[in-house]
C-alpha cells in the first residue's frame, strides 16, 4: 500500500524529513528563514548519493563530457551579457507575445495611438503569435509573411524590443540574483560620501537610483543564479586545454541562487538551491538529433531510480513559452502531490550564449572543425536538472506506508545507491561479543566504502522500523548463533525477509546487491 499522493503526503514528508534528519527549516532556532533550508546527516547522504549518479552517469560514463567547477561568483559582465543583470536599477517588462525581458527605458519608443507592425523570426512564428494575441488578448491582426499589422500603441509609450508588441507585462522594479560587493571599497560609504558632495541632490527617486546604482557599480558581484554560465564562458578554455571536439559537453553541478518571489512546496522552489547542469556543444544542423538522444537518456537516467517511473512525462513548450533564442525545450515533470511539475529543462539555446558571450567579452569563440575544415559557432542542447529538486522527488516517490500486523510501517523505498545508509548491522542483545563481531563487520564495510552503521539501542523490532523509515536497504543482525557458525541474518527493507548468510562473505554480498 502506497500512501495516495495528496497534498498530506506533502505534510508526513516534511516531518519525516525533520524528525530523521533529512531536511530543517534553516535557522530554526530564530524562527527560521524563508525559503531556506539545511540538509541534515541523511539529507546530506542522500542529495550527495544523487549528484554523485548524476555525476557518474553524465560525466565519468562519457567520453565526450567533461565536468568543471566554477566560481559561484563570476565577473559582472557574464550577468549582462547572459541577460540576468538587464534592469537591475529599471523597470523589467515582459513581453507576453515572444518572452523577451527588456529594459522600459531602453525601449523603442510608440506613441499613444499609434499604428505598429509586429514582426517575428519567419511566417510560422509569425501564425503562432497571432494565434496567441487572438486567444490572450481578443485581439485580431492581420498576417503578411512574417509581419503582423492592426495593432495599436498603447499609453505605456514603449514596444517590445524584439518583437514590437505593446502586448507587455507591468514594470516591476526586480532581479532575481542576489547582490554583494567585493574589494575593500566600501559601496554605502560611497554612497554616503556622494549625498555629503551634494552631487546626488534634486534627483527623482529614478535618477536617485540609477545614480547610487552607477556609485555602487564598481564594487557590485552577483550569486549565480544558474550554473549554466561557467559552461560558456570556459568553452574555449575547456575546449583546448582537453582537446575536446564538437560534438562534447562541459558538465557542472552546484549551488544557484535565486531571489524567487514564490517559493512554495518545501525545497521545490527555494532561494538557495543546487542545480545539475550539462553544455553539449555540436555542429548547427545536428542539434535535433542530439537533443532526441538527451531528452531519451536524461528521461531514462530519472526514471532508473524510481520505484514509479510512470509518474515521470515530457511536456513540450509551445512556440509562445520558448525565450526568443531557444529553438525547442522539453521539460521533464513529475506527478508532484500537487500536480505535474517541472523537474528538469532540456533545451535547444542555439548559438545564442557563446555568440552573447563573443559580443559582450570580445573573445573569438568558435570552433575550427579539423575534419571537416569548418569553422563555425557550436549549437548548445543544455539538460538543466534541480538537484535538490529531485531530491524531493525520490523522497516523494519513496515514500511508502503499509500495514504490517495491525501497525503501519513507514518505510523510504529508496533505490540502494541512493539510499544514506546502505547497511545496518544490529547487535541482538548487548552482550556475549555481539557487539564485537557487529562492530567489526562495520568496519568492514566502511573499509570498503560502503556507509554503513553500527545500531544497538531498542529491541530489534524498533531498529527494524527506524532503518525501514530513513531507507536502508539492508541490515544484518548479529545473533547468539552468530560465533558459533560465523553467519548473520540478512533482512531486506522491501520484502522484510530474512536469511543467513556468511559473515565471510557479507561485504562481498551487500556490495553486489548496491551494485544491482
Ligand atoms: N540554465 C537553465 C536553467 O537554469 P531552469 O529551468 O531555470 O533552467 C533548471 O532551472 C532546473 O533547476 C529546474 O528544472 C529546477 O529543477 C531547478 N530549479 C530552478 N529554480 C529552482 C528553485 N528556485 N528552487 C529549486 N530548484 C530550482
């Protein structure tokens, strides 16, 4: 028996995660903090165990990918040049028709009333935002090629950028990165020194903020809130000191920062997350075809560890979802308690991050091709994973409750590797060398690299339910036949069945099984 997947799925969760160690509300003690959270012993085991597969199967599996770990922090210009940092002192304005976030002020301007023509990538971007602007807004236009023509002005007195469309989101003064300061150069003291000069008087609030943001500019660094960029930005640098050639990933995973304006289901959408992110650089033209091959394996790689892979789907954007730059994205979801849900993007950015990167840092970055003779800039399929997301989702789909003569067991069906603790060994009573053969069959293990424990407290049956409820796979209990015939009783956490087997032979034996 399962527990139903409802939202009081969610609630036992999270207090299991307290009560075991998994998970803590951040600083809890002073009443916490929102949105963020601590990964406790087995919570660290467990999103530990996870990055590791991710790490082995997208990385160490592969010959043509390769891993790097970068800078949290990164030069400021990465940030605008990847379009995070745009309208960090100005109002940010969605587009609603093609996606582009721009800058009001920057914004090509439209008078009031005025006749606009909005116009797209090519004809069938073109039909797919009338479409859209027909549904969303009620309002007809007429399609030539790619041009869209009847729409009007409104009094905002700006148009989309990209597009033209004055169909726009409100301005919000907000950026979703996290922002510090560097160097020994204290940014409010000068501030305070330009109000002391006079220079920043009679300005309105805008001027006002726009000029301490300029004073405060020299000394301003950001939390990244992707690992994605490091990828990018070291491409020639990865590119050459491996001798890497295209078709070939740069691989990362670590922590993101975003300043989210909802965070909501637990660790599903926090401020401080971790994020397990791959580059596949390849030739223009090829990049269907690699991104079939990553939808496949990253969807197989999720659904390897679940006990329901069906609760896993693809959900393909829509022209209208897509950023301007992305030719395809496919998300994984999963069937949260709450509903179908992103767990991880895989997307087609074209050669739109290296070219950015190109313009806004001067580098050449491109590829010469010593085959073929071609030089060209590599199209980019990224697999963008939440680590700590997906932590959730295996404690989600892990956790199973059933009924076991007349009591409910609690039990995290964690596949073994991911499992925090692999094996239990348990001492039936705390005496007659018990422990002893217990404590030395522990280090056995740990020898081997294999996380196990030593449990002596409560009678057999509670160790029993403690290890079923925080996921380990195995224990073995050490018992008064134990000396004598040199065996322990192996009990599996699924089926609860028991056997002997050699103490000889019991590292050999818990490893082929993790191995399986
Ligand atoms: N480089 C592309 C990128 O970062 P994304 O869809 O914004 O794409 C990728 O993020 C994955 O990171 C998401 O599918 C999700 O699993 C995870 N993620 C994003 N924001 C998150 C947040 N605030 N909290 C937890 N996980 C998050």
């Amino acid at each position: 028996m399962s527990t139903p997947n409802t939202p009081d799925l969610m609630q036992k969760i999270v207090s299991l995660c307290k009560r075991r160690g998994f998970v803590f509300q951040s600083s809890e003690i002073y009443g916490g903090l929102k949105s963020a959270y601590d990964y406790g012993p087995l919570g660290a085991e467990l999103k530990r165990n996870l990055m590791t597969e991710w790490w082995k199967d997208m990385v160490h599996a592969r010959e043509n990918v390769v891993g790097i770990d970068a800078s949290i922090i990164m030069h400021p210009r990465v940030w605008e040049a990847s379009g995070h940092l745009s309208g960090f002192s100005d109002p940010l304005v969605d587009c609603k028709v093609c996606k582009e976030r721009f800058r009001a002020d920057k914004a090509p301007r439209a008078e009031a009333g005025q006749a606009l023509t909005l116009t797209y990538a090519d004809k069938g971007a073109a039909k797919v935002a009338e479409e859209l602007i027909a549904k969303q807004f009620g309002v007809t236009l007429t399609r030539d090629g790619k041009d869209l023509k009847g729409a009007v002005a409104g009094d905002r007195g700006y148009v989309c950028p990209v597009c033209g469309s004055p169909f726009l989101s409100d301005e919000r003064q907000f950026n979703l990165m996290f922002k510090s300061s560097i160097g020994p150069v204290d940014p409010l003291g000068a501030v305070a020194a330009a109000i002391e000069a006079g220079t920043l008087g009679g300005l309105t609030g805008r001027e006002l903020r726009s000029a301490i943001e300029e004073i405060t500019k020299p000394t301003a660094v950001y939390l990244r809130p992707e690992t994605a960029q490091a990828m990018f930005v070291q491409f020639l640098n990865v590119q050459q000191s491996m001798s890497m050639k295209v078709p070939f990933g740069i691989a990362q995973m670590g922590k993101s920062f975003r300043n989210e304006i909802t965070v909501e289901h637990f660790i599903f959408r926090s401020c401080e997350f971790e994020q397990m992110e791959m580059e596949f650089f390849c030739e223009p033209g090829t990049d269907d075809e690699w991104m079939d091959f990553w939808c496949k394996a990253r969807m197989e790689w999720w659904q390897r560890y679940a006990n329901e892979p069906g609760k896993f789907r693809f959900r393909a954007h829509d022209k209208s979802e897509l950023a301007h730059y992305a030719k395809g994205c496919f998300d994984i979801e999963y069937d949260y308690p709450w509903g179908w849900g992103e767990l991880e993007g895989i997307a087609n950015r074209t050669d739109y991050d290296l070219k950015k990167h190109a313009q806004y840092s001067g580098a050449k970055i491109d590829y010469f091709d010593p085959t073929t003779q071609k030089r060209f800039v590599p199209y980019v399929i990224e697999p963008a994973a939440g680590a700590t997301r997906g932590l959730l989702v295996y404690l989600i789909d892990a956790y199973h409750e059933e009924e076991v003569n007349g009591e409910i067991r609690v039990v995290l069906r964690f596949h073994p590797r991911l499992a925090p603790i692999k094996v239990a060994v348990l001492p039936l009573v705390k005496k007659e060398g018990m422990p002893e053969i217990a404590r030395d069959l522990v280090n056995a293990f740990l020898k081997r690299g294999i996380n196990a424990k030593y449990d002596e407290q409560h009678a057999i049956g509670k160790r029993y339910r403690r290890h079923d409820e925080i996921g380990t796979p195995f224990c073995l209990t050490v018992d008064g036949e134990s000396a004598a015939d040199g065996t322990v009783t192996l009990r599996d956490r699924d089926t609860m069945e028991q056997r002997r087997i050699s103490i000889a032979n019991a590292v050999d034996e818990i490893e082929a099984l993790l191995r399986a």
